[in-house]
C-alpha cells in the first residue's frame, strides 16, 4: 500500500519526526529515518535526515527543510565515515560535497542502514517499498532483528550492524603455515615416510585372513589335515605385523607432535614480534583480549590440529587410498561396490564445511568477547568494587558467555546431523557389500576368504572415512584460528623500518619541523607547523586540550609517522633512523607511568636490562626515589604489584624518572608528569626533573604553567599550529595567546580558593538534592 503518513492517525507520532509528513508528497514513501545530533562545531543539536523513494530530505536544528533528488542522479553518493565517537554522512556528487551531518555513534547502525538503502536507490532506480507500510519479507528471506535489513543468504549476521567486515576463512589459509613448517621440512618427510610404513604394516593382516580362510580354516573344517607350521607362519604374520604397525606409529607421532609444537612455538613467537612491531594506531582500534586470545588459543589450535589431526587425515587418506588400490586388485566389482557411500559423503563434507568455516570464526570472535570481559574487569576490578558494579559486571560476562553458547549450540546443530549420517551411510554401503558378496559366493565367484578379507578391509576403509569426515571440524577450527594469526601478521605498521637505516652514532638533540602536517583519519590535527629545537633547550608546550601537544609529541617520538613535512634531527629525517636504534636515545616520562610485575630493580632497569646495581641506584637517587626503596621491606627487591599497585602516584612517577634517567638520553618527553599529584610530591618530582633535564633537548607539556617557567621558550599551540614562540617574561609581555592562558588559569586558582567554601555548599545541597530525588524515585 502506498502513504506518506502512519497507518494508524490515533498512535503517537515520534517527536523527531514531527514535520516530516508534512513534506511528503503524494504516493512518496518513507524507507528509512536518521535522528543527527550534533551540528557542524560538534554542539549537541537535534535533526533530522529520511530518505524516501524520490529524495533524500533534510531538516537542520532550526527546523529548516532541504531536498535532494536521489533517482536517476549519475554520481551521486552518501558517504559514511566514523572517527573519535563522532560519525559523519556526506552526500556527494562526482566527489564534490554537498552537505554534510554529523551524530554521535550510538546511531550508527541506522546510519549504515541508511547509506545502504540510498545505494541500493541507486543501483535500482526505481520505486522502493517503504519501511512505514513495508510488505512482509518472504517466507525464506531473514531480517537483522537490530536494523530490520535483509541478511545476506546463508548468514546470520548483517553486515550494516557489523563493527567489521568478517571474510569468512578458507582451508587454503592452512597452507600459508608451510612458511612456519619449512625449517623441519625434513622431520616432516620422515613423519610421512613413517606414516607410509605404518598405514602398509595396518593393511598385512586383512590380507594374511585369506589363506586362513581358504587354506587354514574351510580344509580344516571339511577333515582335512592342515601342517601346523603354515598356521604358525600365519599366526606369526599378523602378530609381526601389529608388533611393527605399533613401532612405527610410536615413532611417527612422537616425532611429528615434537616438529607440530615447535612450529605452534614460532608461530606464537613471529605473531607476538610483529605485534609488537606494529604502530600504536592498530592498538588503539584492538581490544587486549581479543589480541591474547589470537596469540594463546588460536596457536594451541592449529598446533593440536597439526600435531594430532593433519596427522590423522594423511594416515586416512593413505589407508584409503591403499585400501582402495588393494580391494581392485581382489575383484574390481566388489570394490565398486564398496566405493557406492563415498560420492554422497563427499557432497556432504563440501555443504557442511562451508556451514563450518564460518560458524569457528564467528565462534572465536564471540570468544574473544568473553575474553575482552575478563581483560578488561579484572585489571579495573578497583575501580569495580569502589562502584559496587560486581554484579554489573558478572551479569555482562553472563551475557556474553550465554552469546558464546548460543552460537556454539546453533553449530553443534549442524555436526550433530552430519556425523551420524555419515555413519548410516557407512553401515548402509556394509551392508551392501555383504548382500553382493554372499551372491558372488553363492555364484562360486569368490571364496569365502576372499569376502572375509573384503569386509576386514571394508571396516578399515569406512572407518578411516568417517574419522577424514570428522577431521572436516577440526580443520574448519584450524583454518578460523589461522585466518585470525595471519591477520595480525599482514598487517602492515604505519612506521615502517628503512631499507637502509642511518646509523646513529652520537645524538645531539638540534630537531627541525618543517611544514608539519599529520592527520587522524579524516581529521586535520597538525598543519603547517614549522619549530627549530637547539640541543640541550628545553621547551614548554602550552595550549588548550585538542591542540595537538601530545600529537606532536608522538611525532617526534614516531609512535606515528607525519602525513606532510618531515621532522629532522641532527639535520636527519627521523623516517631514516632504524625505529629501535632511533627511540634508545628518547627517554618519556607519562602523566600516568606504567610499571610491569616484577621488582623495583628491574622496572628502573627495563629501558637497560644489563645495568648493574650501581647504575639502578645512582638513576633512584636521582630520581628522589631512593629513600622510599628503602623503606620497602625487600628494598630494590621489592615486588611491584601489577600496573604498580602498592605504590603510590608520586612514588610510580620517580620510579618512571629514575627509568628514564637510567638509559641517559639525548632527547626527553613530559608529558603532564606531575598533573596528577599533590604539591608536596609535585615538589619532589620536581627536584628530579631538575636533575633529569640537565644536558637534554627537553620538551615538556603541562597544564599548569608555573611549572613551565624554568623552560627556555615555550610554544603556545592552537588547533595544531604554532600561535606563539618565546621565553615566559616576552609572551607576558605581547599579551596574546600565552597571556590569556596564563590569566584564565590565575582567575580560576583565585576562584577556586575564594569560593571554596561556598562550593562546598552547592555541592552539600546538590548532595541532598540528588539523595530526595532517589528517594521520590523509589517510592512514588
């Protein structure tokens, strides 16, 4: 049915869409709505963008309507981005911008479900059903319960919704392992070899049934005499037979679950190397616990797999490869008939790896969720219990471990169905076999030991076939976890190394910004930035939050490399200089320093690992961190919780100087390092800095800015550019940028201490107020 208004008049209306209607023209449809609210200077604002079967309608905060036809318009394109919680629509025609809307990220998903339907307007061109009286879906097609979308065919999942796009793994993916498996390539050949042997030595006794049959049992049964030395020989060969199959399976799975560890070993190894050689901009969009569950389960897995499984497989695959090259040469038709089941489970293992594969990696995503509840609750089971969010936290874990069974069980659905019939179909293709080979015999085609041979060879064969269709889960497991390591292995750092690193030699610390430019994604941080840094100068920066002080930090530091410009130092760009040889001569010290479990020594020593104990106390004196060391009860021994519990702010931050100060370097990072202290400690810290700074092109970032006066020059940023460059007394004196700076923050400490009092008062009241509105609240 065709409308532009709601079916029924009498229910109430979505404030959001209020108006909406009214723009509506006859038989135009409505498929799909998006409430944007933020408006261009990221104030919260409240519009409204919908998209019908004609145009693309837009209503801004002041309640002002815009159109654009969406039917028939060549190049034209609504385009998504998303970036530090802020998402954007663009609507573009042939690359030029026509508007823009911008929304927080809690209505993204209807944001891809609208830029999918504007493209699917686009590619149809014609009249779509509207989603206000939208037909039913068909019997067959699934809808996305969040966005109401079609899901993909054989997919549970939509892609619109999705926060990645998830290709599903290939069993080809265990191939690329070989570059692991190389290095034992020739344990590997004698683990086949021996593989080989085995399977033969299995396949002697079916055969050695025949002469018993025919020769031993059937003479002896019809009173004939039969020589004890030919049952002996028999009796013999079969017990030779198991005795090496035995020997030569031992020495096979040793020897290849050995070769299956080491590589598991240096797969875990070669992921954790790369990772830790990747920037800190594929950190920032990974989550701890997924990263531990790829390099810990996901390895175990495929080195499971390749020590008990692929093993396995190769040992089916020869059994019946030989079985079936020795059930021909007994009577080819009888072998044909034996071979009847094994199209139909082929067909069968094909459907249902396609259900696997992806079914393991979704498994290990939903798993990784789990992980990411533990990795995330326990290290902030502080600030958990100081909120008394236990039971928030236990009932999220609850429910993504109850996610993680449903997806288990809806898999487990598929292979419950599959390996019994695989099994019927080997008792049924059995049962054949006995059928045709009685009427051979009874037709004196065959013997009675021949058929006897054939049904021992049979059982063989199809249970080697139902063990290769159970390896079909396995596999499928192996190839999900696969495709997870190597996607941590081709990703590619944003700070590549040089080809050919410039080797540094001695340090000065003179670094040179020349028209600086550095985005985050689509966003502009640093442009046009031009700064000249003398050795041994110390600099301040000072700005607003959002200026771009720790970006350009991270700059210098190359945890990211610059989008336009170069930074130089020594007259060297940076992007020349080995990433390791060039970051030695850096020493940072954080707003929030991060010690690792282990003793006091050995945190102060990690940027030095051969230091000795002279060197480790001489950085603590330094550093003002050597008299509280030894109150310790194990003094430089002393373990340190993890994350540096059991110490305090203050002591953290000395520990993290004396860190610094150890490793001696050229060039030095503050940033905020004593922002998060009393003044007592900030007194300390500061005695230490003192006797950090000295000799070193420092570079400082503080909020505060009397802590700033001992710098040679201070850089006051804004919106990632360089306003202004001088000494504390010049920049004063000009009254610009640094000046109201200075001034804001002089006003709001005199506020602060003279109005103290009365906000104690307005918070006491805001107290009380919020206690009676919880009490109204819970007893209306």
């Amino acid at each position: 049915m065709q409308h532009n208004h709601p079916v029924d008049d009498s229910s109430p209306i979505d404030p959001a869409l209020a108006g909406l209607y009214s723009q509506l023209t006859t038989q135009e449809n409505v498929l799909g709505t998006l409430v944007v609210d933020l408006d261009s200077q990221l104030h919260f604002a409240e519009g409204l963008l919908a998209l019908t079967d004609r145009r693309l309608l837009a209503r801004s905060a002041t309640g002002e309507w815009s159109s654009w036809p969406c039917v028939g318009v060549k190049g034209l394109e609504l385009r998504h981005f998303d970036h530090a919680g802020v998402g954007t629509l663009e609507l573009q025609e042939a690359g030029k911008r026509l508007a823009g809307w911008r929304f927080t990220l809690g209505a993204n998903v209807q944001a891809l479900r609208l830029v999918r339907l504007f493209a699917q307007q686009q590619a149809l061109g014609r009249e779509a059903p509207g989603v206000l009286d939208a037909p039913a879906a068909d019997g067959d097609t699934a809808l996305c319960p969040e966005c109401d979308l079609p899901l993909p065919p054989d997919s549970e999942e939509c892609p619109a919704c999705a926060r990645e796009l998830h290709t599903p793994p290939s069993t080809w993916v265990l191939l690329r392992l070989w570059r692991f498996a190389h290095p034992y390539r020739h344990q590997l050949l004698a683990g086949f070899l021996l593989t080989l042997a085995s399977t033969a030595a299995t396949l002697v006794p079916p055969y050695l049934t025949i002469p018993l049959m025919d020769d031993i049992l059937i003479p002896f049964q019809n009173g004939q005499h039969i020589e004890p030395w030919k049952v002996g020989a028999l009796l013999g060969g079969l017990l030779g037979a198991a005795l090496l199959g035995w020997a030569l399976n031992w020495a096979r799975t040793y020897l290849l679950a050995l070769v299956s560890e080491r590589i598991g070993a240096d797969l875990r190894t070669a992921t954790f190397d790369h990772l830790l050689d990747l920037s800190l901009d594929y950190f920032g969009g990974k989550r701890t616990g997924d990263l531990m569950a790829r390099i810990g389960s996901e390895t175990d897995r495929i080195c499971v797999f390749l020590s008990l499984h692929a093993l396995d497989f190769a040992t089916d695959v020869l059994m019946i490869v030989m079985t079936a090259a020795i059930l021909f040469s007994i009577n080819p038709w009888l072998a044909l008939v034996t071979l009847l089941p094994l199209p139909f489970i082929a067909w069968m293992i094909h459907v249902v790896r396609d259900k696997l594969r992806t079914g393991f990696e979704k498994i290990d995503r939903v798993w990784s969720d789990v992980t990411n509840v533990l990795a995330d609750t326990i290290p902030g089971i502080r600030v958990v219990k100081a909120f008394a969010q236990e039971k928030r936290e236990a009932q999220r874990f609850r429910e993504v471990n109850q996610h993680n069974l449903a997806v288990n069980d809806k898999l487990n659905k598929t292979w419950s169905l599959f390996t019994p019939t695989v099994s019927l179909l080997t008792e049924i293709g059995l049962l054949v076999v006995w059928a045709f080979g009685i009427w051979l015999v009874s037709r004196q085609q065959i013997t009675v030991g021949v058929l006897t041979a054939f049904i021992a060879y049979i059982g063989r064969f199809y249970t080697r076939l139902d063990s290769m269709s159970r390896i079909v889960s396995v596999t499928q497991k192996a190839a999900a976890g696969a495709k997870r390591i190597f996607d941590i292995l081709d990703h590619v750092s944003n700070v590549p190394e040089t080809a050919n690193p410039v080797k540094i030699e001695a340090l000065q610390g003179r670094i040179d910004m020349k028209n600086l430019g550095f985005r985050y994604g689509n966003r502009s941080v640093i442009r046009g930035l031009d700064l000249q840094i003398q050795p041994g100068e110390m600099i301040g920066l000072v700005g607003h939050s959002g200026s771009g002080k720790s970006t350009l930090v991270n700059l210098i530091c190359r945890f990211y490399d610059v989008t336009d410009g170069a930074i130089q130092v020594d007259g060297t760009d940076i992007r020349r200089f080995g990433v390791a040889d060039y970051r030695r001569h850096i020493g940072l010290v954080l707003q929030e320093p991060f010690l690792f479990f282990g003793t006091i020594a050995e945190n102060i020593a990690y940027g030095k690992p051969d230091a000795t104990r002279a060197e480790i106390v001489a950085a603590a004196r330094a550093a003002h961190a050597h008299e509280f060391i030894l109150r310790l009860a194990q003094g430089y021994d002393s373990l340190v919780g993890e994350r540096g519990q059991g110490l305090s702010g203050g002591e953290r931050q000395r520990i993290s100087i004396a860190r610094a100060l150890l490793i001696n370097p050229r060039i030095l990072i503050l940033d905020e390092a004593t922002s998060s202290v009393d003044t007592e400690t900030e007194k300390e810290i500061q005695r230490a800095l003192d006797n950090l700074v000295q000799g070193r092109t420092t570079i400082a970032i503080a909020h505060r800015l009397s802590t700033l006066r001992k710098a040679d020059r201070l850089v006051v940023m804004d919106r990632g550019q360089v306003v202004e460059v001088g000494p504390h007394d010049e920049l004063m004196a000009r009254q610009g940028a640094y000046w109201r700076l200075y001034e804001a923050q002089a006003r709001q400490v005199d506020s602060e201490a003279g109005d103290a009092g009365a906000e104690d008062g307005r918070i006491a009241l805001a107290t009380a107020q919020i206690a009676h509105t919880a009490q109204h609240a819970g007893n209306p």
